[in-house]
C-alpha cells in the first residue's frame, strides 16, 4: 500500500497502462493513506464508497481502450469547486450542508479524464488567508516538521492548505488549488510539492466559489513538474459560461519537457530582495540561478519598480471583489439561515453566524473601499496601480524569457504565529501577488531545505499563456535541485528528512 501512495501521477498512469495494478487497488491504497493522516484535518468531505465505484467503473473502461488522460488516478478537490451531489462549503460555516447540483467547469474535465476524487479539501475560509487556519471547519496541519521542534505544528500555507498537506502526506496523488494572491504557489512551497497558477483565463472559473472575480484563477498541486503539466492538461479548456475564459487551444504541456533552456534569459527582479527575507530563501535563489546558468540559460537583472506597490494595492482590489461577491450569502436562497425579526436582522444574525472573522474582516475593507467618497480615493486608484504593474512585466519579458523569485519570504511557520496582526499575515504572499495582479502563470517548486529541515520553494513567472515554457524551465530546475526530501512517516517509522524510508 505504501509503495503505491509513493507514485506520481506519471508513475501512476504508465504503470495503470501496463497492467501493473489496478485503479480499484491504486484507490484503496489512498483511501487507506487518507484515514490514516486525519490528523491533519486535510479533508473537510471523504467520498471513500463514491470513489471505489468510480475507480471500478475507470478499470472497465482500461478493459475497454477507452482510458481518459488521468484515468484510475487518485486526487483530491479543493472544497471551493462546485461538486454534483457532494457537499461544497469553501469551508465555510454559511455553506455547510450546501450540496450543489452540477460539477465546476473543472471538476467535470477532470472526471471526463477519468481521474478519482476522494472527496473535498479543507482550505481558508472562502479562499481567504495564507495558512489554513481561518476555516471554519478548523486549521490544516503541515505534515513536515522542525528539526529543533518536532512537536510544533506547523501550517501548510493557504488557502489551498489542504490540497497542498493531502499531496505532500501521500493521500493523494495530485489536488486542484485555486490562486488568488498566491493560494497555490505560496502553500506548494511551505509543503515542498509544486503548484501552478495558469495565466487568467486558461482554466475557467464557472462553478468555483468566488472570492476576486478578476484574480481567482484554478491550477493544479502535484509532487513533480511533469505531473502539474499533465493535471494542467486536463483541466484547461475554453469555456462560454466564463465571461473571463479565453478561447484558445490548450498545448500538450507535458511535451515542453524537453530539458533544453539553452539560450533562454532569465529576469531576476531586484526588488524582491525585501528587508525580512530569510538568508535561507536568499541563498536558494542564487543556488537556483546558478542551476540555470549551468543549463544554458542566462540570468539577466529586470526592474519591476511598482512591485513594492503590490501588495497594498491587492488588499484594496480583492476585498472590494469579496465584499461585492459574497453579498449573495443572505440566508434566502441557500446555506445557513439565522432566524430575525425583520428581514435586515435575518441578514444581519446570518452573516454574523455564517462568516468568520478573516471573512467579516475582509468583507468590511472592501464595503469601505467601495463605499461614496472613497471609491476614487482607493479603488480606483488601486486599479491604476495593478495597470501599471501589469505594464512592469510586459517590458520585463521584452527581454527575458521567464522570470525566477522565491516563492515566499521564510519557511513554514507555526500554527498561531502572527495570527494577532492580519497584516504580519499578508506578508506571506509578498511575492506572489505581483504575478496574480498581472495576471500571468506561476510555478513554484522545492528547491531545498532550511537548517530546520522545512522545504523552501522558488517561483517561475512567464509570459501570457505560456505556461510551456514555465514547464520548460521548471523541469530543468527540478533535476538540479534533486529535491527527494519528504515529510517523516506516519506513524513514525525512523525515517528523516532525505526521505531514506519509502
């Protein structure tokens, strides 16, 4: 059982083609991971029976040549899609008991792919924080551990908290993770796994639970580049429900993995070397760069001025969206009900109930923003900020090819470390707001470990839908790094962190 919750989705698709084993066994290997990790509080809904049927009904069509690109692979789905008969939450108290009667945009790809959910994962309460801990249904739990402090627990990152601690534990072979401000990248890093935020537009946002309606973006979490790559595949596409998705054919991501960057020119940003970031992350960079120049590729330095804008400008523009997005949770039409009086207090004592403080928080900055006499002194300002953002890259990438930073400014930290001070708190996504403001993909990888032992990640940024040549570079990287740390075994088993155990 071990051995099998061990492979990728590569791994796992090659050796389900050859006759290996099957989906029914590759399944219940996962189930059994699952359960037995739940102290991790990863999952918010487990579909154990649902995802057994599914995996017979994938094994029957192997029989049949007609196996989907991801058929009889384990996943999980992050509980902001949509799922047909399965209870979605966005790990909220207001849509508790909420079971939707249709499937997201992607969560249909991906069961037309033939790829098994094993039910929904916990996240920051309506995609809204940077460590899992704002959901209702309680925080993730990172399943690496500190070296000096083993007992510590740590966060996955968020909001994709959960699909980040479920991929890393060996639950699950891949997960989807949507990205606002750096909800993929930014828990794929804290979690030593990879992540991908597409460009805006390539997967459609149909049937997920907004949050930023001009930022949210779907990709996929996985445990290697190549497996992003194939997730990616399945779940991009055009779709006429999104006003947003753009109608373009989607490449074959896994075959940009050709290992060859020669030639190609990498911006590095001066401005991301902020005061407050870890020597650690700092050296990794550079480790990450020379990797790069050995390849082939040649490092260029690249001004992005408006960066140090961005992530003020992002906490006006995305809880404006909130407030404007979450309106629709007034107790009538679905989801928790407060009983009032008059119907302004039955909107009132919902709302109180239903959301919790980050929500309340965020929902209030953004009435505020919005609110006469403050539109053009903050939103719309803040909108003529992210233009000129926007405008920092495309003059960067009239020179480089991608553009390499870390992913976050220190390592996985401890649960109820900086929760007192919001703003401490939104620090973590310093360098992954810009790309999202400019709506562009990024890919973050582990590229090494800090003296703790917790996994460092460095980020990827491309140019407009060309995630292939993100994939491209990502691939190179991830042979030199080498990276094949994992967290320790559950239950413990001697194992440390250089993953001798498997």
């Amino acid at each position: 059982m071990r051995t099998l919750t061990n492979l990728t989705l590569a791994e796992g698709r090659d050796k389900l083609a050859k006759g290996e084993f099957t989906a029914v066994e590759l399944t219940a290997a996962h189930i059994g991971a699952v359960e037995a990790r739940r102290d991790l509080n990863a999952f918010i809904v487990e579909t154990p029976e649902l995802a057994l049927e599914e995996a017979k009904a994938s094994d029957l069509r192997r029989q049949a040549g007609q196996a989907g690109a991801m058929d009889g692979l384990p996943i999980g789905i992050k509980d902001l899609f949509c799922t047909k008969g399965v209870q979605t939450t966005a790990a909220s108290h207001i849509l508790e008991g909420f079971k939707p009667p249709y499937d997201s945009f992607v969560s249909a790809k991906l069961k037309a792919a033939g790829a098994i959910s094993l039910g929904k994962l916990n996240l920051d309460e309506f995609a809204m924080g940077s460590s899992n801990q704002t959901s209702y249904f309680g925080a993730v739990e990172n399943p690496w551990k500190r070296i000096s402090d083993p007992k510590a627990k740590l966060v996955p990152g968020g909001s994709s908290g959960g699909s980040a601690a479920a991929v890393a534990a060996r639950m699950v072979m891949a997960a989807t993770g949507t990205d606002t401000g750096g909800s993929i990248r930014q828990p794929a890093a804290f979690c030593g796994i990879t992540g991908i935020k597409p460009t805006y537009g390539r997967c459609s946002r149909w049937g997920i639970v907004a949050f930023a309606s001009s930022l949210d973006q779907a990709g996929p979490m996985a445990r290697t580049v190549r497996d992003c790559a194939i997730m990616l595949g399945s779940m991009a596409g055009f779709d006429p429900k999104d006003s947003t998705s753009v109608n373009m054919a989607v490449p074959d991501f896994e075959a940009a993995l050709t290992g060859d960057i020669r030639g190609l020119k990498i911006g590095i940003p001066k401005e991301y070397r902020p005061v407050g970031l870890s020597d650690e992350v700092a050296k990794v960079w550079d480790q990450g760069i020379e990797w790069l120049r050995a390849a082939g590729a040649t490092p260029v330095e690249i001004t992005l001025p408006h960066t140090k804008y961005a992530l003020a400008t992002y906490y006006i523009i995305a809880p404006a969206e909130c407030s404007s997005n979450l309106a629709r949770y007034d107790g009538l039409r679905f989801g928790q009900r407060v009983a009032g009086k008059t119907l302004d207090e039955m909107y009132a004592k919902t709302r109180a109930a239903g959301f919790g403080a980050e929500v309340r928080r965020r929902i209030l900055i953004g009435t505020y923003v919005l609110s006469a006499g403050y539109y053009d002194a903050y939103y719309a300002k803040a909108q003529k900020v992210r233009r000129l953002i926007a405008e920092d890259f495309r003059k960067a990438f009239e020179t480089v090819d991608v553009i390499l930073t870390p992913t976050a400014p220190t390592a996985a930290f401890g649960q109820g470390e900086g929760t007192d001070d919001p703003v401490t708190m939104w620090l973590n996504d310093i360098f992954t707001i810009p790309t999202s403001m400019a709506g562009l993909p990024g890919l973050s990888l582990p590229a090494g470990l800090s003296a703790d032992g917790l996994p460092l990640g460095l980020q990827l940024i491309g140019r407009p839908f060309d995630e292939e040549t993100v994939f491209k570079v990502a691939g190179v990287m991830e042979t030199a790094a080498n990276f094949t740390a994992r967290p320790p075994q559950h239950p413990p088993c001697g194992c440390g962190p250089k993953g001798e155990c498997v």
